[in-house]
C-alpha cells in the first residue's frame, strides 16, 4: 500500500466531505483536486472514485437526521409518522428527473463535460447567480419556512432544476438550494431538502458506477478497496462538521459569500489551465 497514496486519498476525502454540502460542487472541486494531485490508479478506478467517494458524505445526513427521517421511530406519533413518509415520497418524486436523464446520460457527461472549463465556466456563471439572487431575497419574506410545507409539484419542480447538478461545477446542492429558494423555500428549508435529495441520489449513482466499473472487466485490489473505504470515512467525518457549519452560518447570513467563493475559484482555475494549455503549444 502507497502512502503518498493515502494521502492524496485523506485529501480528496477531506475536499468532498468540505464541499458536499456547501453550494460550491464537491465533484468539481475533486476532479481539479486530482488534476493538481493524481492517483496513481487506472481511469475508471479514478471516476469511479469521484462518485462514490461521496457516499460517505450522505450517510452523515443519514446519521444527523436519522430520527427525523425514519417513519418507523416509536417515540413518533402517529402523525409525525405520516408526515415522515409524506417527506420521502417528496424526496422521490423530486428525484426522479435526476435519476432518469443521468441514467442515460452518463456517458456523455463524463466524456465531454467533465473538464476544467466546463467547471470554471459553471462555478463562475452560478456564483453569479447566488448574488443576484440574494440580492433580490434582500427584501423578501420566504413562504416556506418547513420542509413540511413544500407541496408535491414544488418537490417535483426542484428536482428538476437539479438536473443542472449533472453538469459538473455546478454543484448538486447549489442547483437545488438556487431553485428552492426561487420558489420560495427559506434558505435553511432549501439547505435541508436538499440535504435529504442526496440521499437517494448519490447511493443510485454511486451504485451505478460500481456496477459500470465491474462491467468493464475491471477488479478491484485489495488495496483500491481500502483506499475507496478510507476516502469515504474521511469524507463522512468532515461532513457532518461540513452540514453543522452551514445550518449554522445561515441562521444569520446569506449565501453570497458562497457565489464570491465561486467566481474567484472559477477564474483562478481559468487562469491556471489556461497558462497550462499554452505552456504546451
């Protein structure tokens, strides 16, 4: 086993479990990471990795918000037990563009947009956004103020806005925050649903590329499963600092320190491939 090996895999786990939940795109931030820091793995392995490197960030949603979403809990009443499931068919129904359109466009995805200008372009172009949006939320009073509230066609509607999460850069969490809150979601109900769409999101994808790698005749090393496992534990634990520090922060602030974040990170990564690509002519 390769320790600077590990190390690069505690860094990629540190970056997704940091940026994850963050409107900042987790999967843009590891495929520039790994630009900067290559595994020394085959292609598919790194791909494979990037996906589901994430599941150790959802299942600290899972952990944090275990009570509140299990319908099952005994300490639930009966009410609070219909509303749980009422939430998870939400969840499910919001879900369902996402897992149709990524399905089949896979393949694309990977080969042509997932790049460093595609990502400097989206980081930069939904920063934006972020700014001009909270700009205008300035005077604005949120009707939704509990997940509880947001209606079937309203959950329906934000998954499909996160369909712009396909496109790297974007960010998952960023698509759907962005869209909720256009509809009218408060920022920390926009936080939270989009916290509990991960869930079923990430487990389908990342199943995906697990079955996608094995079809391809590829085996895993023992040695690639550790690395796989570690970087998720990583990324678990720095999560659930990850997923307090935002519902915390937005109790008082708004989400245009994350679009400056954005543009900044956007045209620096403009300006170092670039000087890159030239380097190379």
């Amino acid at each position: 086993m390769d320790f600077i090996e590990m190390l690069k895999i505690i860094v990629l786990g540190l970056v997704e479990g940091f940026t994850e939940w963050l409107p900042i795109s987790s999967t843009g931030h590891l495929i520039l990471v790994e630009q900067l820091i290559p595994l020394n793995q085959p292609q598919e392995y790194i791909d494979m990795f990037e996906v589901v490197v994430q599941l150790g960030a959802i299942l600290a949603v899972v952990v944090l918000y275990f009570r509140r979403l299990n319908p099952f809990d005994a300490r639930k009443t009966p009410r609070q037990k219909r509303i749980t499931i009422h939430l998870w068919i939400k969840i499910v129904i919001a879900c369902i563009p996402a897992a149709i359109i990524g399905f089949l466009a896979d393949d694309f995805l990977h080969k042509y947009l997932f790049n460093p200008w595609v990502i400097a372009i989206t980081l930069i172009g939904y920063g934006v956004l972020f700014i001009v949006l909270e700009r205008r939320n300035e005077d604005i009073t949120f009707p939704i103020v509990r997940v509880g509230q947001i209606s079937y066609l309203k959950a329906l509607q934000i998954g499909c806005i996160q369909l712009l999460a396909l496109i790297p850069g974007t960010s998952r969490s960023g698509s759907t925050i962005l869209g909720a809150m256009i509809l009218g979601c408060s920022r920390s109900v926009a936080a939270e649903f989009s916290f509990f769409l991960g869930i079923p999101v990430m487990f389908g994808a990342s199943f995906l590329e697990i079955v996608k790698y094995i079809a391809s005749d590829a085996a895993f090393t023992g040695a690639q499963i550790f690395y796989l496992i570690l970087g998720m534990v990583v990324a678990f634990a720095v999560s659930i600092c990850s997923i307090k520090f935002l519902m915390t922060y937005i109790k008082g602030n708004d989400f245009k320190v994350f679009g400056y974040y954005r543009i900044v990170l956007g045209v620096i990564v403009l300006i170092y491939f670039g000087v890159r690509a030239i380097m190379k002519i």
